[in-house]
C-alpha cells in the first residue's frame, strides 16, 4: 500500500510539473514585459531540464565535455523548444521540412567541435523567450539528407559546407543529444558554473550552453573519461 502511495504521488508530481512547463511556455509565447521573460526562462529551464533527466537524459553543465563525449554522426538543427520537448520529453516524431531548397541542418560529428554548430544554431526555427534549443539526431530511415547548392555554402564570406537539407521524420530512437543555450540574465543564478564566470569575464561571452545526450555511446564515454 505504501508503494502504491509512493507511486501515485510522482505521478501526481510528474503530472503537475508537465503541466506546469506548458503553461510556461503559452505564457512565453505572450509576455513582452522584459524582467517576467527573464523568470519565466528560467522556470522553463528548469521544467525542461526535470523532464529530459526523467527521459533518461545525461545532463552536462561543462559543454566541451559534452562535445568530447559524443561520438558518432549527427544531424543538427536549431528547433522550437515546444516541438523538441514533445519530440525528446513525449517520445513523439519530429516533422522536418524545408523552405524550398534552403539548408535547414548541419551535418556534424563530435571530433569537429563548435566548428559547424554554430551554423547549427541559424538552421532551423524557433525560439522561446530567450531559449534556444538545438537538437541532433541520426540519419534515420525516416529522414532524407541531400546536398546544397555552392551558393548556399558561404555566407557573409563565411564558409559552411556542413549545412545540408533535410526531409521527414525523426522518430524517437533516432533523438541523440539537446543543447540550451540561455543568455546568462536569463539562467538560474545558483547554476552558473565557476566556468561560465570564467567565460563571461575572459571571453566576454554571454550564453550558457548546457547539454543533455541520450545515446548510449554518450554515456559510456563519460564513464570512460572519469575513469581515466
């Protein structure tokens, strides 16, 4: 009876806080007073961090470790956080179709660093308050990845051979990694690193990216690197 008890009631939690996130996001989607965006980012964070650890997720707060643990060939876009959450959160498909013959992703493996990712972060769509999410995914039987034309490859005389377009569906074994990138007002104060300090005041950066991997290989790195 006690189990039972136990289990109803992180239903019960689990239920609230889904709940919760969702409203979060709607009032996002609405609010322009600027100080409300910042906590309602942050609450969002929260929320989305809870349900993609709840999904199994193994969460990094040092994004270089995060690069050096994954291993493997991916496909990246920048996606609304709403669709990666169900995608990620709900075990739901992820629908992805291009604006004409525009590149929408980047294709990209761990060894080539923020090299490429950044590119990442321009193909795709959406935004939620100051939250950006970028998702990275296998080349599943569901998507098709074709080449871009050479004008497509440089812009604003940067070179970006990496950006592809992609067409289907990403189911949700094929869901490898999420990356957060939040502007550091919008960022829970008690989580920020002596890292992110470091690189706000050395490299005047003011993102923090934060990682969450879900593929085995991931994991085992991890185990590997602490190991060492």
């Amino acid at each position: 009876m006690i189990m039972k008890i136990g289990r109803e009631k992180l239903i019960f939690e689990q239920e609230e806080k889904s709940r919760r996130l969702d409203e979060v996001m709607e009032l996002l989607k609405k609010e322009v007073d600027e100080e409300k965006t910042k906590e309602l980012t942050k609450e969002a964070y929260s929320l989305i961090k809870i349900r993609f650890l709840e999904s199994g997720g193994v969460f990094y707060d040092d994004i270089n470790e995060f690069y050096h643990d994954l291993r493997g060939n991916f496909v990246v876009r920048m996606e609304s956080p709403e669709r990666v959450v169900n995608s990620v959160g709900m075990h739901k498909d992820l629908k992805i179709s291009p604006q004409k013959d525009h590149p929408n992703v980047v294709e990209w493996r761990s060894e080539y660093g923020s090299v490429g990712l950044r590119d990442a972060f321009l193909e795709g769509t959406g935004m939620l308050g100051g939250l950006i999410t970028v998702i990275g995914f296998r080349k599943g039987k569901g998507i098709r990845v074709s080449d871009v034309g050479e004008e497509e490859k440089e812009m604003f005389g940067r070179e970006r051979g990496l950006v592809r377009i992609a067409k289907g569906k990403a189911h949700p074994e094929d869901m490898q990694f999420v990356i957060l990138r939040l502007p550091i007002e919008c960022f829970p104060e008690d989580e920020i690193t002596s890292q992110d300090r470091t690189s706000i005041q050395k490299y005047n950066q003011h993102y923090v990216f934060r990682g969450f991997a879900f593929n085995e290989s991931a994991e085992t790195a991890r185990e590997e690197r602490l190991a060492a």
